[in-house]
C-alpha cells in the first residue's frame, strides 16, 4: 500500500507511512489520516447502526456524505437510517441522488419503491375484507 502525493505538480507515490513526500517534502501523515478516515466513519456507522443507536450511525454517515459526496454506499445508508428514524423526505432525498449518480442502484431502487407503498397502518386494497374469520366466534 502507498500513499499519492496530494500535490497536484508531484503526485510522488510515497510508501504508507511516510512522514514527508519524498518528492517534494509536503507533511503526508495527516494527509494518509484524512484519506482513511471515512472509511473509519463509515464503519462506526454500521457498528452504531447494529447497536440499535440509530441516530448516532445517522450522524456517521452524514458525516461521510458530507466529506465524500460520491460516496453512494454511504448514502444509502444514511437514506436507510433516516427511514428507520421516521424521516421519509431525508431518506427519499439521499436515494434520489444516489440513483443521480449511479442510475440503476439496486439498494436506492428498492429503498425509493419502498418510500412509496403505502405505511403497513393504512395497507387498504380499496375492498372491505370479509375473507377471514367471522369476529367474535369461538
Ligand atoms: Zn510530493
């Protein structure tokens, strides 16, 4: 693994860890920190998410759309968590800009069509449901 020079007139390949470019002496240490630290949000995120602590893997994944705008896994995600925590519009609006940038996604396909059946309390056909068992028998 190695790390890019972020210079733009460098772009040395260092090796991961390196304090300095050895190409033009730019501090790459924080760079490296910073690169992966998405990543470290992001995994927090799940890790909150399966705690049951929805609005804290919300606010990881905020923080990772946030810092990384193409990052579509992350906004599904957070389309996710905001749907769990009852917030349709936030969800609804992640999963379209997912679906912007990655038309077909197959998780902010699924997530939008679920944004738009109806909530399991109001689940009605239009028809009186007089198939099941007679009320009050037995
Ligand atoms: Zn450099």
């Amino acid at each position: 693994m190695s790390v890019r020079c972020p210079v733009l007139l460098c772009r040395e390949e260092n090796a991961y860890g390196a304090e300095l470019c050895a190409g033009c002496r730019t501090p790459l240490a924080g760079y490296a920190r910073l690169h992966t630290y998405p990543a470290y949000l992001f995994n927090r995120g799940l890790a909150a998410a399966r705690a049951g602590r929805l609005a804290a893997a919300r606010d990881c994944f905020a923080a990772v759309v946030h810092w990384c705008p193409g990052d579509t896994e992350a906004r599904n995600a957070l389309a996710l968590a905001g749907l769990r925590l009852g917030d349709r519009a936030e969800a609804h609006r992640q999963w379209t800009e997912v679906l912007d940038r990655r038309p077909g996604d197959p998780k902010a396909v699924r997530g939008l069509a679920q944004l738009a059946e109806p909530a399991e309390a109001s689940r009605s056909s239009g028809l009186p449901d007089v198939s099941g068992p007679a009320p009050g028998t037995g």
